[in-house]
C-alpha cells in the first residue's frame, strides 16, 4: 500500500481489501481518524472554496473514490490503486464493527430515511446506537454523539457539508468519521447504486446522471473540468511509501 501526497491531500492507495484493514489497525491502534473520499467534485469544490481546501488538508486520510482521481494518480505518481468508494469502505467497516463489537452512530440523510438506513444495518447486526437527519440547525446530533460515544460516525450530508461538521465537531469521541454522501439511501433502498457494470468501467458517475439529470447537470462539466484541471498537470506530485 502507497499513500500519495497528491494536491496536498494524503491519498492512501493500492487494493480496497488492504486499505481497509488498514484503517481497522488504526483504529484499533486508538487512533482517531478523519477520513475523506475523493472524487472530482470534492476536488473542484476545494478549489474554489478556501475554508473546504483546509478542511480536507486537515483530514488524516483521503480515499481514491472517484475514477479521476485514480487515474490522475496512476498518471502522475506511477502508483496503481483500486477506486474505493465511500459506501464500500462504509460497508466493510460496518462488517468490521460486527465483529470487533464497535457501535455505530449516522448522522445525515432525509429524516424518513436516517431510520431505515439504521434498521437495514442492525438486521445485519451492526450496533448502531443512534441515528439523526441531517435536516437540522441546532447542536443536538453533537450533543447525543457527545453521550454516546460511537466508534464510527459516518456522515451523509453531501459535500462539503459534511466534511466542514466533520471537522468542526472533530473533538466528538469517536475513532473514525467520514462523510458518504448518498450512500444512506442506497442501503436504506430508497435508491439503487449503479449496476457492477457502470462499477467495473468506473462509470457510476455517469449512471447517476442519466438517472437523475437535472439534479446532477454540473457532473458531466465537473468530469472534464478536472480532467484539464488535473490530469494534464504534472506538478507538484509527490509519492511515498506508508510502510
């Protein structure tokens, strides 16, 4: 496994399988972790919003979630890595949180949603010890997270908010938080993730605009934005070996 510094963001690369038991070590370890998936959106927002760029330099790890990013890094540091998107991580975490007794809190989501996201977890036994929308204004997930004191905190409130509560609230007791963007719905089956084809060919993005092309107009445009941003620079890429 390779972590890349790549755009000052410390990517950590190689199989999906290796990444992850690598962050169950760290947790293990006691080591609290902020943990960021990259994609091309993310990226593109970073750059236009200062405040977002510092927040994702601050977090302890970030992850080659999109297919860009991959193929940047392939690219520019000679690194081959899997994509790992957020909701697979989150997965193999939670499977992980079943087997080591770890609990669970999940912040964010539609408030019809948040609890059937929850119930779909615990059938599959993952102690998950509470849940909160992410509809809100005041203090109160903060507050209950505060009292129950979850090993993981996943947050599903799209960027950048969730990496800016992330890191704003990082004094919470957990041991790893990380935002996953829509992945509450999927796994409360409100919405259906691409199929493995769209996956294999690292097309999700595209699956998701053509089913939602309103919402998701911007995609297509932040795709080649990055492309020309990042893939064609060459600066400024460093690599180096985590261990």
């Amino acid at each position: 496994m390779t972590q890349v510094q790549f755009y000052d963001y410390n990517v950590l690369c190689g199989k999906a399988e290796d990444v992850g038991r690598y962050l169950v070590e760290l947790i293990e370890k006691g080591e609290k972790l902020f943990v960021v998936t990259l994609n091309s959106q993310i990226f593109l927002k970073a750059e236009q919003i200062s405040d977002y760029k510092e927040v994702l330099q601050n977090a302890s790890f970030h992850l080659p979630d999109g297919a860009g990013v991959v193929w940047a890094i392939k690219r520019h540091c000679a690194v081959h890595t899997d994509r790992i998107p957020g909701i697979d991580t989150m997965i193999y975490l939670c499977n992980e949180a079943v087997n080591r007794k770890w609990s669970v809190y999940l912040l964010g989501a539609k408030p019809d949603v948040i609890p059937k996201t929850a119930e779909n977890l615990r059938k599959k036994g993952v102690n998950v010890v509470g849940y909160h929308h992410g509809y809100f204004e005041d203090q109160t997930p903060a507050e209950e997270i505060e009292r129950l004191k979850p090993d993981l905190l996943f947050v599903g409130m799209g960027t950048p908010r969730q990496e800016f509560w992330i890191y704003q609230h990082r004094h919470l007791p957990f041991k790893l938080a990380m935002g996953v963007g829509g992945s509450f719905d999927v796994i409360a089956g409100v919405k259906k993730r691409a199929p493995v084809f769209f996956q294999k060919l690292r097309l999700e993005w595209f699956y998701r605009w053509l089913n939602e092309p309103i919402a998701r107009a911007r995609v297509p445009l932040d795709v080649a934005k990055f492309f020309f941003r990042v893939v064609l620079d060459g600066k400024n890429r460093t690599c180096q070996k985590v261990r």
